[in-house]
C-alpha cells in the first residue's frame, strides 16, 4: 500500500509542480468511510498550504485503518467509532499510539425521499434491523417490505448501530443485557461505502440505511431523506443538526478521530486538521469541529 513519490506526483500533479514533488514526503491516511471525503477535502487544503508533505486519503472502514495503522501500511488511521476491545488488541503497544479527536459527526437514519415517514425511534428502528418488523404499513406507512440497509463490520458506522441501536446500549444496561447477542435481519443488504448506500436507497422505495449526517447531505442531497429521530417514543424527535448534536439533544453522535504513532508528518497533518483552516473545513462538512479542550492539547503536545 506504500505510495512512491512518482505516484504521488502523478495524483497530485494538479496541486503542485513536479520539481517540487520529489521532495515531498508522503502521508497515507485510511479508515472510517463516514470520514473518508471530509479529510480528503482536508488532505487537497493541506497539500496546497505546505510543500514539505502530499497527503493521500482512502477508505477501508475504520477497522481496516486501525489494521493498516499496525502494520505499517498507513501513517494515520481515520475511525469514527470508539478504540474497543478489538482496537485494542490490534493496537498491541497502545502506548506508542495517539488518538486525537478532530471533530463529532450525528448519525443519520436516511429512506427513500417517498417514504411518508418522518420520525423513528430506537425501537422501531431495532426490530427493523433485527426481522421483527419487515413492513412500512406497520409503522403507519406503505404496504412495502422493508429492506434495511447495513456496512460491513469493517465500519466503525456499522459497530456503532449494531451496540447502540440494534442491541440497545443507549436505552441503559439492563436494556442492553437482554439484547446484548441479538443480530441483524438476515435479509438485510450490505453495502461497502455510503455511495452505494445512498444509491440503493435512493433506488429502493423500502429501504432505511444509516451514515453519517455529513456525507448525506453533502452526498445524498435529493437522493435520501434523513428522519426525525429520538430514544423513545415520547420523543423528542429531532434532526441531526449541528446545534443539536452541541446541546447533546440529539442522541445519536459520535466522535470522529485520527490515530497515529507521532512523527514530524504525521503531527503535521493533525496539527493542520485541528487548527483554524482545518476546523473551518470541518464545519462546512457540516461536522462538530472538535472541542476547543481537544484543540489545546494537541497543540501542547507538538509545542513540547
């Protein structure tokens, strides 16, 4: 997976010269789709702001660029999901890592842009994932099979539903124990990025998928529509808006982070991401930008 700088030249020939490409030092960041285009827009800023380092960006899931972080394939693994257990087992020496958090994303429960519905709540949608409900007519809509839509369990997306909604972690741990081995509907549809996501549904009058609320409306603008959501069915119902994911109203959120073993490019690139240029980036994906207590230590740390 190594990039050469023959080949970084080639991708980023657009950006800069090629007299001053071969002195550059590559930056290989993979990961979390849901992150995916929002650093890649980040990496173009970056690459135009210096002329010591190009970044290049890919996907995977977040599972993959942990994976690709450990053996040595990448520089900065991109997750948007917590370092579990597993994380933490692929991570070995923990102590040699850094994870940073660069900004808070909602997670969007999107249908096809005909579908009546306009809210849903926890357990609705987890009988949806799990087969016990399998018609829009029993949630008040269209005589329609319902078709969920799932990411591979590469994705830190996918882990996140999978604990926080189809086993529901959010509705407490007693909750949670009871549900804790349920599984996914095995008629459930499993897409590998969210474009194909957004084109399934966008092309599938029953679908109900997820991802994160910057990438469906910066990609899904037309195709999806992104339901109301709330814990319980007494509400409130809300939209994963960036004010309500600040007031922590809306329930369905989760932080977006870069992990990576400290090196003079690698601080480079985070120190970009977490400054003002990057942060600004970050909120016109329309992203949290990252808590301004996540901002000072970093910056702390690459003073030193």
């Amino acid at each position: 997976m190594a990039l050469s700088l023959v080949s970084a030249c080639a991708i980023f020939a657009v950006l800069v010269p090629l007299a001053g490409c071969a002195k550059r030092s590559g930056i290989l960041i993979a990961g979390s789709e849901t992150m995916k285009d929002a650093i890649a827009l980040l990496a173009q800023d970056f690459n135009r702001a210096q002329d010591r380092y190009i970044a290049r960006v890919s996907g995977g899931g977040s599972k993959q660029g942990i994976e690709d972080l450990t053996y040595g394939r990448i520089d900065i693994a991109m997750t948007s999901n917590d370092i579990n257990e597993t994380h933490l087992a692929a991570l070995a020496d923990i102590s040699k890592f850094e994870k940073v958090e660069i900004g808070y994303d909602g997670l969007a429960i999107l249908v096809h842009p005909e579908n009546p519905l306009r809210q849903i709540y926890l357990q609705q949608y987890a009988n949806i994932l799990s087969g016990k409900t399998t018609n829009w007519k029993e949630l008040g809509g269209k005589d329609l099979p319902i078709i969920p839509v799932l990411r591979d369990r590469k994705s830190g997306t996918e882990a996140y539903v999978r604990e926080h909604i189809l086993r529901r972690r959010d509705l407490g741990e007693p909750v949670y124990a009871v549900f804790r081995n349920t599984e996914y509907a095995p008629h459930a549809v499993v897409k590998k990025n969210n474009q194909e996501i957004i084109e399934f549904v966008a092309s599938h009058a029953g679908a109900i998928a997820y991802m994160g609320v910057g990438v469906a409306k910066a990609e899904g603008r037309g195709k999806v529509k992104i339901l109301e959501y709330a814990l319980t069915k007494e509400g409130p119902f809300l939209t994963p808006s960036i004010e309500n994911i600040q007031s922590g109203k809306y329930r369905l959120a989760r932080p977006l982070a870069l992990v990576y073993v400290p090196s003079a490019k690698s601080d480079a690139f985070v120190a970009y991401a977490l400054g003002e240029a990057g942060q600004r980036k970050i909120l016109e994906y329309e992203y949290m930008q990252a808590a301004p207590t996540t901002v000072l230590v970093i910056e702390k740390r690459l003073q030193k």
